[in-house]
C-alpha cells in the first residue's frame, strides 16, 4: 500500500510509516477523557475566534508517513481539499495523549516527525506525569506540570488552559 492509497481510504485503528501498517494503541479511560477535556476546551476557543477547525484522530500526511494524532488544529488557511479524504498536509498543532503501551522513544519520534513535515506545535499529554510536553522543535521543548498554563502561543492565538483542568 502506498502513502497516497492510505490516505484515500483512510483504515481506522492505522498509521502508515515507512510503508507499512502500524496499528494504533488502544484508548484507555484516562486517555479518551484527557482527550475530550483537550477537544471541548480547544474547540470551543478556536471557534468562538474562527481560527480554523479542530479534529479528532483524522489523518494527516506527515512527510511520507500518514499519522492520526489524537487531536488536531488546521488554521483556516490549510482547509481546501476533498473533505471524505485524509489531509494531504500536517496539522499546525497536533496532540498525542500517550498511552500505557506506548513506548516514550516512538511517541519522541513521532513529535519529531511532525515537526519536520511543518506541523508548527505538538503537545504531548502523559495521564501517568501529569504533565504537557510541548515541542516547538527538536531542540526546543518544555516539560509543563499541573502548576502551568498550557498556551496556544502564535499556532492558536490567545489560547490558555491550566495543565491540571486536562487531567482532573
């Protein structure tokens, strides 16, 4: 299978990465409410400013792999195309929430890849730490805690959350 045919036909439960298949990691409790705390308080920000649109586990072109980050914005700009697809572009901001079976090197990797292919900002949310990893670039990150504000900086203008409200 190709880059462009995962895309096209869009398998739930897959990320393709060096073209291959990979399954994803299952959603647990901590992490579907994590992510619906991230997706309500998101959303509701980039609509009332009409910044873009958020999106939950959509697929997105990320060099030549093809990710489904947890959450995602795409700033109004990157929103052309064929909506029954995948996005043929990263995300500006894109979300992981780590699960219990990923492994801390893959889920580094993955940060990185976003990164490299454009995508501006990547949060990475740990239930276990209860902390906010945020990625700017590969060697521009910060450890945020339940005791700092987690900001959309100039990828979500304007956006604040405290860190402990995305894991109460």
């Amino acid at each position: 299978m190709t880059l462009a045919e995962f895309l096209a036909y869009d398998i739930e439960g897959y990320e393709y990465v060096k073209g291959e298949l990979v399954p994803m990691s299952p959603a647990t409790r901590a992490h579907s409410r994590i992510s619906v705390k991230v997706i309500r308080y998101l959303d509701r920000y980039v609509d009332e400013n009409q910044l873009g649109e958020v999106h939950v586990e959509a697929t997105f072109q990320v060099g030549e792999r093809g990710l489904k980050p947890d959450v995602a914005f795409v700033a109004t700009a990157g929103l052309d195309g064929d909506e029954n697809k995948g996005f043929p572009i990263p995300p500006d901001l894109a979300i992981e929430v780590v699960s219990p079976t990923d492994v801390q090197s893959r889920v580094v990797d993955k940060a990185f890849a976003y990164l490299n292919a454009g995508t501006r900002l990547v949060w990475v949310l740990d239930p276990r730490s209860q902390t906010v990893t945020v990625y700017r670039s590969e060697k521009d990150m910060t450890l945020l805690t339940c005791e700092d504000t987690l900001t959309g900086e100039d990828v979500v203008p304007g956006f604040t959350c405290p860190v402990s409200q995305l894991f109460e």
